[in-house]
C-alpha cells in the first residue's frame, strides 16, 4: 500500500496509541478510541476515492500483482503499513469480536453490526489493485496471515466469515482474466462489498481437495456444474462462490454467481458456528463460458497453498488466545494455599504451549515470506499446514486440561476455541492469502 498522507497520519496516530505515558495519565482509552475510528474513517475515505476511479465503461486489461524484492535476510520486523493494520485489527478484534463470540457462537450467526464493522476497514482493498478500486501494489501474503491471525485472536468463527470475500478477491485478482477482473473487482471496494466465499470440502471419507467429485462438463455455450459442497462458510449469503470441481480430469476453480438453481442446506458443526456453514448442491448448474477462473496461469496447487497459509494464520491467532487466557487464569486460580501455576506440571504445559505457538508462527511467516518474494515455498506451506494441524489440536486440549472442570464450561471461552481448533486439521474451508 502506497504511504498515501492518510496512512502516514494513521499510523503516527498508532504509534501514539503503542506510548506507554498513556496508561500513567489514564488516557490510553481515549486515544485508543481515536485511533480505532480514525483508522476506519481513513479506510472508509481511501474506498470513497477509489470508487471515482473504478467507473470505467471497457473490461480493463488483466492485472497482476508483482512480487516483492527478496530480502537478504529473512526480517520478521513489520513495515509502517503492516503494523498499522495489526493495530487496527488487534482493536477491532479486542473491542468486537471478543465481546460479541460468545453470543455469536450461540446463535450460529455472526452479528450484523460486526460484518458491518469490519467492511467499514475495507479489508478487500488490500486484495484489490488499484486500477480496480484497491489500493494493493504486490502480492501480500505476509499481511494477509496477519489480518487472519488478529482477527482469529478475537473469534476464529468470525474471522473465517470476515476472510471469506477478501480470499475471493485475492484469488481473482491473482487468477482472474481482465473481464473477470473488471466485472467482480470493483464491488469489493464499495463502502458495502459483496459477500463472497470458496467451496472446497466435499461430503467425502478421507476428503483430498485434489481428488474432487464436483464436476463440470463443458458445453457449447459454457459449463454444467454437479456436485456437493459441505462446510461452506456464508454459502447462504454468498452473492459470489469460487467452486471448486473437475474439468477434464484436472481441478479447477469456476466463478459461481448466486442462484436459485443452487440447493442449500444447514450443516451444523461442532465448530466454527458463528460462521454459518451449509452444503451447497449444483445440478446441471449452467455456466457461462467465462465463469472459468483464470486460463493458462491458473496453478491449483499454488491455490490450495495460499488457503493453506490462512488457515495456518487462523491456527495461530485463536492458539494465542488461548495462552493469553491461560497464563492470567493459573496465575490467579489456587490450590491448596497458592496459585497452580506454582505447580511444575502446570508451568511446563503452559511454557510448551508458548513454544509450540511460536513454532506455528515462524513457520507459517516463512512460507507467506517466501510466496510473497518469489521464491518456491510449497515445502514450507506444506510443514507449515502439518505443524498447526497437529499443535492446533493440541493446544485446544491442553487449554482445556489446565482449566480443569472450568474448560468444559461455556462460562469460559477455551471451550468454544477449542471446538474451532478442532477444525484445522479437517476443514479446507474458504480462506486464501
């Protein structure tokens, strides 16, 4: 993102925020407040200007997104920009989300002022080039793993339904043709975007998102579309879908608008409730030729992979919440006249938790890192996916060890962090760095 003078002035407002004089004097809530509504207005403002340069009458030529110089060294310091979006989101997540997951989880539906919240952001932007509306300049997956870890720390439900329309804009704008782009771009940049998602997982035994029975057959004038999808976040709500099928032997991704033709059904799950999951049936769904994602260039794996870094980033973020909530809980909590953090089982769990969370991040880091700048970055997607499938879990469990009988209860959230945990490891589901 270019240092346009409104991210310079944000982001002098955050480092303000970041002074610790504030809590001597007692004003760090009121500057906080300051520096939340003035990095949403300032988002806001950069998706006003962009909607004057979007209106355009041809299809534009296809955009792609170059890559970053690869540094020297692998830095994990955060540029201006960067630290100003884990700021922002780190607020949103703290004041909104945390707040409201509970309720949400509840209610299997996340509130609408949230979802509203979250636009106003303008999350899409960072997907969207400018010529589109956005203000995206390279490829960003590093930022992308840190919107989903900072959301993931407030509700990971949530933060999947919040990712979903900024992963398809990701993926158009990393795949899409130039009409493709052109006609589904620009509204990702309007003050209200459209809700969008991927439908990957299928009601499958031992489910490889390589190996899919959604098919498509070519047509004469496009494509028809059978197959079932399950465990799709806002499939209901969804005006635009990334499908996922087979074409000719090989997967594929099609551009799906909504559709009365489309079955939906409710499919509950022991996690992730809030981010209202269903499974999409397609019949003879008819296509237009164009609703092929991409051409030549369209790389599946590669695609697969960036979902990969996101749900590591969603791994890693409701993992920090938990230790965040354990750490002050065995403190505080007693056990025959002092804290059971005393207790030398219950301090190496928790010093194991910290590491292996560190281990989840620096790993997830080093792949978007290395996709970010150009480099081959499969393997470590790959050791990045396996090492948070199996520490995710873990996590979750022993959050739920060192709560005792409190970790069973909805009175405290590890349990709900732990049903989602429980999703890494088995539920592709719709977000792409």
């Amino acid at each position: 993102m270019a240092r346009a003078p409104i991210g310079l002035a944000l982001s002098v407002i955050n480092r303000i925020a970041g002074n610790p004089l504030l809590d001597r004097f007692g004003l760090r809530n009121t500057v906080e407040r300051t520096a939340y509504h003035g990095t949403r207005a300032g988002f806001r403002t950069l998706a006003m200007a962009g909607k004057e340069f979007k209106r355009i009458s041809d299809w534009l030529p296809r955009q792609r997104l170059p890559e970053k110089k690869a540094p020297q060294l692998f830095d994990l310091n955060l540029d201006a920009d960067q630290q100003m979006i884990v700021d922002s989101l780190s607020r949103l997540a703290r004041d909104r989300l945390r707040p409201a997951a509970a309720e949400a989880d509840e209610a299997s539906a996340m509130p609408a002022d949230i979802y509203e919240a979250a636009a106003e952001l303008g999350l899409p932007l960072y997907a969207t080039p400018e010529a589109f509306g956005g203000v995206a300049e390279t490829l960003s997956p590093v930022t992308s793993v840190l919107i989903a870890e900072e959301l993931a720390w407030g509700d990971m439900a949530m933060a999947a339904a919040l990712l979903a329309p900024f992963s398809v804009a990701q993926a158009i704008t990393r795949w899409g043709t130039g009409e493709q782009q052109s006609r589904y771009l620009p509204a990702f940049c309007e003050e209200k975007p459209p809700v969008a998602t991927i439908a990957i997982d299928e009601p499958t035994p031992l489910f490889d998102p390589r190996v899919l029975q959604t098919r498509a057959t070519q047509t004469g004038t496009g494509y028809t579309l059978n197959g079932t999808k399950n465990g799709v976040v806002l499939g209901a709500q969804s005006d635009l879908i990334l499908v996922a099928a087979e074409l000719n032997g090989r997967p594929r991704v099609f551009i799906v608008e909504h559709s009365d033709a489309i079955g939906i059904r409710e499919d509950p799950a022991m996690g992730l409730r809030a981010a209202q999951t269903v499974s999409l049936t397609f019949k003879n769904l008819q296509l237009p030729d164009d609703a092929l994602l991409g051409d030549d260039d369209f790389d599946y794996q590669i695609f697969l992979d960036h979902g990969c870094l996101l749900k590591c980033g969603l791994a890693v973020g409701t993992a920090r919440a938990v230790l965040d909530y354990v750490i002050p809980y065995c403190n505080e909590r007693e056990a025959f006249g002092e804290p059971i953090s005393h207790r030398q089982a219950v301090a190496f769990m928790i010093s194991n938790l910290a590491i292996e969370i560190d281990s989840m991040r620096l790993l997830t880091w080093r792949a978007a890192s290395r996709a970010e700048t150009g480099q081959e970055w499969h393997r470590e997607a790959s050791l990045a996916r396996i090492l948070c499938n199996e520490k995710a879990m873990e996590v979750g469990t022993n959050g739920v060890q060192l709560l005792g009988g409190h970790g069973f209860v909805k009175e405290h959230p590890v349990e709900r962090w732990y049903r989602d945990l429980r999703s890494i490891a088995t539920h592709f589901g719709g977000a792409h760095a």
